[in-house]
C-alpha cells in the first residue's frame, strides 16, 4: 500500500491515537505500568506514520526515540517477571 492510499486514513488513524493517549494516561494514573507501555507503543508508532506522511521531522524523530523506549520497557517488563 502507498502512502498516497494510506494517507485516506490519517485522520481515523489519529482518533485512534487519541484514544490510545487515554488509554495510557488511565493506566499511568492506576499504575499499570505495562498497560501504559502497550497503550504507548502504537500511539508513537501512529504518529511516526502521521509525521512520515506530512514531513514533520521533529515528531518523526521524538516518537521513534519514545517507541524505542517503550519496546525496551515492555522486553524488560516480560524479562524479569520470567
């Protein structure tokens, strides 16, 4: 699929980021510490998507650091629960 096609679905794909953001937040607030994380996760990589589709360099960059960040908190998490 192009970006061009993709692109039709930017604005449904950031109500979804939204609600993930809300998600994350009620779970930061309960302290689920990895509910946040997989709530955190595709909203970055959403808006990764959304920042590659309109040239935004600065969210681009920050929400691959951030989804970096939460890949490592959540293989960390699983690591030492096992």
């Amino acid at each position: 699929m192009t970006y061009e096609k993709l692109s039709a679905h930017e604005q449904r794909l950031k109500w979804i980021a939204v609600l993930l953001g809300l998600c994350s937040t009620v779970a930061i607030v309960q302290d689920w510490q990895l509910a946040a994380m997989l709530f955190g996760l595709p909203f970055c990589l959403i808006w990764i998507f959304c920042a590659w589709l309109r040239t935004e360099p600065q969210l681009k960059y920050i929400n691959i650091v951030f989804s970096a960040l939460y890949v490592y908190g959540i293989a960390r998490y699983f690591a030492l629960s096992a």
